[in-house]
C-alpha cells in the first residue's frame, strides 16, 4: 500500500530485493541485470557498516528481541519477518540471510508503486 506498511510479522519468511554484492546463490537470477532502483545492494557483511537509509534493517535491528542475521557471501539473499514457528524471535523488525533457494516456508510480495 502506499504507506509502506505490510504485514510482515511471522507468517511465512518474506524474501526481499536486499542482496549480498549481487550474489543470485540459489536463485537463478542475474542481479546485476535489475535496475538498481528496485534493489539495495550491501557490500558487507553488518547492519554497523552497510546503512541504508529506509531499509529498516539498521534502524531497527534487534528491537523487540526480533531475529537479526546480516548477509553474507553465502546467505546472500534477505528475508523478512519470520516463520510463524518462530514465535518470539519472529516480528516486523526481524530479518536474516538465506541462499535464495525455493522453499514451502518463504515467500515474497510483489509491490506495485504509481509513477508519474
């Protein structure tokens, strides 16, 4: 929606364009072919040393004892708000690393904005 909040609290992990130094791992995308506009690329492996301004990931690591893993070379893909199963670490502010690779318990949200 236009306000830029979603529902992202512990039902599925919820892949996002947030990648490791345009690492595809197991996802079978060429990354450096995707308009940078539509991706934030981290070239270190912390929240410390890759602010981007917006992405949540710095601002709010770690709030309410939310899961938070950085990515990295081999978990290069981010994913956002935790599995249901994941009770009190899953939330909003959570966030990890995986290798991009299809699974029954991650998703993802296409987000359609207007343009003028």
């Amino acid at each position: 929606n236009i306000s830029g909040i979603y529902d992202t609290s512990g039902g599925a992990w919820e892949y996002v364009m947030g990648n490791y130094n345009n690492t595809a791992a197991n996802s079978a995308l060429t990354i450096s072919s995707i308009d940078n506009r539509y991706k934030d690329i981290y070239t270190g492996t912390s929240a410390n040393t890759n602010k981007i301004l917006g992405d949540t990931i710095g601002e709010k690591q770690g709030w309410n004892s939310d899961y938070a893993h950085f990515v990295s070379s081999s978990g290069p893909w981010f994913k956002r708000g935790g599995h249901y199963t994941h009770t009190t670490i899953a939330g909003v502010s959570s966030f990890s690393d995986d290798d991009g690779r299809a699974d029954s318990s991650f998703s993802f949200r296409v987000v359609l904005s207007p343009t003028k």
